[in-house]
C-alpha cells in the first residue's frame, strides 16, 4: 500500500517529519528561515496528491510525477507579495499532505488551479511558465495566473497579483500538465485595472497536440468562457497576444481556467 511523507528541510537537514499511509500533517513551532522548504514523499509515482502548506493558502490537487516533491517557503523579499500578509510568518504553522482519492481524481474539473505551483519547474504539475515577468517580481509571475485567486480591479499586491508581460511583443504563457488531459472549454479572467490596462482583443492558444484554437476577447472584468472541441493535450501555451490599439501600456492576465477531465 501506499504511504506518504511530509518533511520540512531546515539548513539541508530534516527538522521535523511524519509518515503515514494515506495523509499526514507537521506541526512546526518555529519561524520558517530563509532557504527552508517542505518536503513531500510517496513510494509510487505518479500519484496525484492533495497539499495545504499554510493555513491562508487553500489546498491544491497536484499531479507528482518524482517520488519527492520540493516546495521553497516563500520569502516577502520584495516591494509587493502576492499570497496574504500573515502567509508562512510567524511561529505556529500546520502542514497536510494526502493521497487524493479517485473521486476527486475523477471529479477535477479545473485542471490549470494549483496553489502551490513554483516559479522554477519542481516536476509537480499544473506548472505555468513564461518568457516574460514583468521586473522579476512575484506579483507578476506566470504561476499567479492559476493559483485560484481572480481579484482583477487592481494590479500588484494580494490579491491582485497577474501575469505581467514585461511589455513584450512576444510573450507567452506555458501550462504544463505533466501527463495526458482531456481539455473542453477555456475560461479567461483579464487584469481590468483599467485605464491603467489594456487587454488582449485576440489570443491564440497553442496544443500540445498540434491543434490551435484564436480567440477573441472582449474588455470585461467577468470572467470569459471558451467551448473549444476537446482534445488530450500534455501542455498548451497562450501566445500571438493581440493588445488593444489603446493609449494604454499594460495587458496582463489574472487567470487562466483549464476544464476538462483528468484520463
């Protein structure tokens, strides 16, 4: 049978750790440090797991595909911070790991919503990925275009945070799932800080399996939902980004919506 386990890595050491066969959680007392990170083992792969790694930041359905799965505490180093202010701090924290069941496996429908999804590539998927952030900075990074959260009024702080272009012509958003899906229907959720933004009349979405769908979007702040002919797909990635002929600088992007179902 399966088991599972669930570290928190303090200076390359384990300082704290618990395994059991189904779910398992740590109780950590201590300010997180710079560099630390939780850790999450299974003895199969693939598995599909379900983490809350802080009490703010609600539980995500992730896709392993190597027996550990690395995730870094993030740090408030910058001007803006795009999770909630008492996220990770302080000297009480409580941690969950568990093997998802086959109903939820089953029953996913949004298949892009990861909360816990990392700037770097750590081989747990949904993953989003860019050529472009805007300065480097957190609350423009890929991965908040599907961390759930769709606040669109503003830019920049939590929970605001977007995918930001860095103004250029070329940019494109990747979406990796890790293993094969079946995907039906696309939903959009533009940043409508507006007039500071502008937006994306036309988009095209590139498959993984060769196929292409162009879509037009309208200036709203509602989310808008695309009915696409299904496919199974690995991967697609939003590109020919089309901005609006307005006065104003910056598109950006505050969710992507991915349905469908898990094969």
């Amino acid at each position: 049978s399966m088991s599972i386990k669930l570290s928190l890595i303090h200076q390359g050491e384990v300082a704290k750790e618990n395994t059991d066969k189904e779910q398992t959680y740590l109780a950590y007392q201590t300010q997180y440090a710079l560099g630390d990170s939780y850790r999450v083992e299974v003895d199969q792969v693939p598995a599909y797991i379900v983490v809350q790694l802080d009490a703010a930041i609600r539980p995500a359905l992730i896709y392993m595909t190597t027996n550990q799965w690395e995730y870094k505490v993030p740090f408030n180093l910058q001007r803006e911070w795009p999770y909630p202010e008492g996220a990770f701090r302080g000297r009480k924290h409580y941690a969950t790991a568990r093997l998802a069941t086959t109903t939820e496996i089953a029953d996913q429908t949004n298949l892009s919503f990861n909360s816990y999804d990392q700037h770097d590539d750590s081989k747990a998927y949904p993953h989003a990925s860019s050529n472009a952030e805007t300065r480097g900075e957190y609350v423009f990074y890929a991965k908040n275009a599907i961390d759930g959260i769709v606040a669109n009024e503003h830019h920049g702080n939590y929970p605001f945070q977007s995918w930001g272009i860095n103004e250029q012509t070329d940019a494109y958003l990747r979406l990796d799932f890790g293993r094969q899906i079946e995907v039906n229907r696309i939903g959009i959720v533009l940043r409508g800080d507006y007039p500071h933004d502008s937006y994306w009349k036309q988009i095209s979405i590139y498959f993984s399996d060769g196929s292409k769908e162009t879509i037009a979007l309208q200036k709203v702040a509602e989310e808008q939902f695309f009915d696409i002919t299904s496919r199974q797909i690995e991967w697609l990635r939003l590109d020919d980004l089309k901005k609006d002929e307005d006065s104003s600088t910056f598109p950006a992007l505050t969710e992507i919506e991915v349905f469908g179902h898990n094969i």
